[in-house]
C-alpha cells in the first residue's frame, strides 16, 4: 500500500449548514459540532494519513484560522454561495485576497446549492477574474446527499451539476485552470467526454464514495 506523502485537494472548513453532529456517510462518526472541534479533528487525521498539503475550501472569513493553526499546511481557496443566500464576495475582493496572498485561488462555487447554473452570466466575472491571475477555480458538480433540498439548501438542482454545463465557460476561457469537484457523478461519460475536450479542465474525486448510491 502506497505510504507516502498525499496532497488533498477538497478538504472543507465546515459541515453543510444542519450537518453538524450527523453521522458520517460512510464511517458513522457524527460530524463535530463546532468549526474548532471540526478543524482539531481534520489536522489529526491529516497526520495520521501523512496528508502534507490540503486545498482548503469555506467562506472567506473562516480560512485564516486554519492557516494559523497548521502553517504551510493549506492552500485556502474562498468558497462562493456558502450560505447560498449570503451575497457574494465581490471580484474586486477576492482579487485582493489573491494578489495579497491570503487566498490561492476560488472555489468551491457551490453555485447548484443556489439554484445558479454553472453557465450563468452572474459567474462570468469571477471565470475573468481567474483567467487573468492564473489561478486554480473548484466548482461543484454532480450530486449531492440524499434529502439536501430539505436539509438547508432549498434551491439545490441536480441538472445543475451535469459538466456539460461548463462547456460555454471553457469556450470563453481558453486559459482557465478548472477543477471538477465530486468528478461530475453521476454523469461520468460526460465528464469523461469533457476531459478529452478540454486538457485545462481537472477533476477530484472528493465524496464520490460518501455520494454514491448502496445495495
């Protein structure tokens, strides 16, 4: 078995909103409570697994703390609709973030939990905005758990999340450096089919095994 360094590319500052203390997915350990208890439990298992460098994702406020906490650790990248009811950070703003350094890149854009299509005019600013800082955007795609327009995200859409819907985007951009969060499931032969047409589009498979449907 492989046991050297790993580099995580979808760790989360937080639960979804009304997940915290449910019961994991796939483990049965209920979620931590609070974003400390949270946070202390990810920096153990990111010791025990030799997990050296994570790609952080969560509301803009909430990432320097867990840079402070593990230095050099995280890469923090500032999420957008998390809340989906909350206003965006602006361009102007997290253009700031990133020329000063505190944030690495965008995502995850959560823009499905809102109701927001992947291809909607509303993100073309901040798919400009990382094209001209040649930085790294995460963006939602696929599924998501079971019951989730019931649980706090009311204007969640599943055809929201097929990779197709990027297609516009990398058109425009040619430059743009995308990554497929939760790898597009459950349209894997899309996803796979925008791969082959797009080299700057990337994917994690973060979730896939919490997301996937059992016997």
């Amino acid at each position: 078995a492989y046991a050297g360094p790993i580099f995580d590319v979808h760790i989360h500052t937080s639960a979804p909103r009304g997940w915290a203390g449910r019961p994991n997915p796939v483990s049965g350990v209920p979620a931590p409570a609070t974003e400390a208890l949270h946070r202390q439990a990810v920096l153990a298992a990111l010791k025990q697994h030799n997990i050296v460098r994570a790609a952080l994702h969560g509301p803009a406020e909430t990432l320097q703390a867990w840079v402070d906490a593990a230095p050099g650790r995280f890469i923090p990248l500032p999420m957008l609709f998390e809340p989906p009811d909350d206003p965006l950070p602006t361009p102007d703003t997290l253009r700031d973030g990133i020329t000063a350094g505190r944030f690495k890149g965008v995502g995850e854009i959560i823009a499905q939990y809102a109701g927001v299509p992947l291809d909607d005019p509303m993100l073309e600013p901040y798919w400009q905005l990382a094209t001209d800082l040649d930085v790294p955007v995460a963006v939602h795609t696929g599924r998501s758990f079971a019951g989730i327009v019931y649980d706090g995200y009311p204007k969640f859409r599943l055809r929201y999340g097929n990779p197709l819907a990027l297609e516009d985007v990398l058109a425009h951009h040619r430059s743009l450096r995308l990554y497929m969060m939760h790898a597009g499931e459950p349209w894997r032969q899309d996803t796979l089919a925008t791969m082959s047409m797009d080299p700057q589009l990337y994917l994690d498979i973060g979730a896939v095994v919490w997301l996937a449907p059992r016997p």
